[in-house]
C-alpha cells in the first residue's frame, strides 16, 4: 500500500497543508523567552486531533477504501505536517543551550505528557460522540 501513487500523492498533499498551517501560525505568534509557544500548541492541538481522528475512523469499520484515504491524508499527511517535533526538538536543545537545563526537561516533559493526555482525550472524544449518536439512533 505504502508504494501505491495514490497513498503517496494523499500523504504528499495532505503534509504540504498541513505544513503551510505550522509555517503560518508560527510567523504569526512570536518567540517568547527563546521558545515558540505554539510549538508546543500545535503538537497538543494535533495529537488531540490525532486521536480522535483515529477513533473515529476505527469506530466506523476496517481500515480500507475511504477511510484509509482519510487516514493517509488527513491523519498521517495533515497532521504529520502541522505537527513539528523537530521545532519541539530545537526549542528544548535551546534551552540546554541557554544554560536553563530545568526548563528544557520541563518543556521536553510538559510537551510529551500533555501530548499523550491531548490524544487520550481525542480518543475519548470519538468514543463518547459515536456512543451518543448511538443512543439518538
């Protein structure tokens, strides 16, 4: 599946949109004390979106046909883009840089535990939308 043009083109216009998102929202909020704060927003905002993404997909049957189209793009292409782990990288390699060794682990911990917590609440997003729409239906 991997080597099929089409995966391929999803992934690739989907990681330009959601690259040209990351580019444009961190021109747009400033440094902050040698950091971009929305470093660490986007990662969060996109594991969030992440995890319910997923969750919804998996609660909607198999992962094939549009479904997998959705998670090329959207998920992997998208959101592979928007979220920067290398600026994550850069802005805690900054802080040992600057002599601030308990704000690099600080920020590296925060951005990794708030992360993980953002996808487990998309995941129990998903999960509690399909449960109501199943109780309407």
């Amino acid at each position: 599946m991997h080597l099929h043009w089409r995966s391929v083109l999803l992934v690739f216009a989907g990681g330009a949109a959601g690259t040209t998102v990351r580019s444009l929202l961190s021109a747009a909020v400033p440094a902050a004390g040698g950091l971009l704060p929305i470093t660490l927003v986007i990662n969060v905002t996109g594991a969030f979106v992440l995890g319910w993404l997923l969750e919804a997909l998996a609660l909607h049957g198999p992962d094939t046909g549009r479904r997998r189209d959705l998670r090329l793009f959207a998920g992997t292409g998208i959101l592979g883009g928007y979220t920067t782990y290398s600026s994550f990288a850069v802005d805690t390699d900054g802080l040992f840089a600057a002599h601030d060794p308990a704000a690099g682990i600080g920020y590296a911990l925060a951005t990794i535990v708030v992360g993980a917590l953002a996808s487990v609440a998309g995941i129990a997003a998903a999960a509690a939308l399909a449960r109501r729409k199943g109780a309407r239906s």
